[in-house]
C-alpha cells in the first residue's frame, strides 16, 4: 500500500525468502589462488588484459569452474576482434570478386561485426552489475 511504513529490516519475516538483510558484500582485494593461464595464441595485449582482469578485485567473484567458458569466450572474442581491427588497418581496400576495389569485409568488424554482439553480450554479466548482484 502507498504510504505504509515499513518495518525495519530486523522485524521483517523474510516469507518469500528474497530479502538479503540489508547486508553488503565486501570484495576481497585477493584471490586465493592463482589466475588460470592466458592461452598463449592470443595477441600479446590480450594476455596482458588478462592478466590485470584476473589480479583485479572483480576476478574474486568469479567461479572458475562455472565462469571461466564465458570468460575465455570473452578474452577469444575480444582478441578476434582486435586482429581483425589490425588487419582492416593494414588494408582498407581488397580486390573484389570482378577485379574492383572495395572496402575490406573486416570494416564490418568495427562496429557492427559479430564479435561486438558477443562482448557486448558478455560483458554485463561478467563485469561489476555482476558483483552487485551477487
């Protein structure tokens, strides 16, 4: 009902079981154990991006059982497109299938290209909205 006082948060009876007590969760600043190794083929500022993820205090919220498939998807994804990018830069413009000039397939790679979709995706559910929630 509108303009009902609320109880406070130690006389509530928690029925639903959805109530959290009002308690907040404190991030560690150290993991327990040591990150999991960045696949060598990636690109050398991807395992470097990996290494600052994992020693952050957000990678203390992962499981790496459970999140460790969506997080190396992440890091592949993010390391396509960052080869793609370089690739697109080296050459903008291919030769089509009749001989003609044409911009380079990989320009889609900016913007609007398959791997943005799947970091994009990812993104939020590993990042701290993530942390928040739990």
């Amino acid at each position: 009902m509108a303009n009902k006082a609320q109880k406070p948060l130690d006389q509530l009876t928690n029925t639903r079981g959805n109530r959290r007590g009002g308690q907040l969760t404190v991030l560690s600043s150290r993991r327990n154990v040591p990150p999991p190794t960045c696949p060598r083929d990636m690109l050398l500022s991807t395992q470097t991006r990996w290494e600052q993820v994992w020693n952050s205090r957000l990678a203390t919220r992962w499981d790496e059982e459970s999140d460790l498939p969506q997080i190396d998807h992440l890091f592949w994804s993010i390391d396509e497109r960052d080869r793609d990018r370089r690739a697109f830069r080296r050459k903008r413009i291919v030769q089509g299938s009749g001989g003609q000039a044409v911009m380079n397939p990989l320009s889609l790679c900016g913007g609007r290209g398959e791997t943005n979709r799947v970091v994009a995706g990812l993104s939020p559910r590993l990042g701290p909205a993530r942390a928040r929630k739990m």
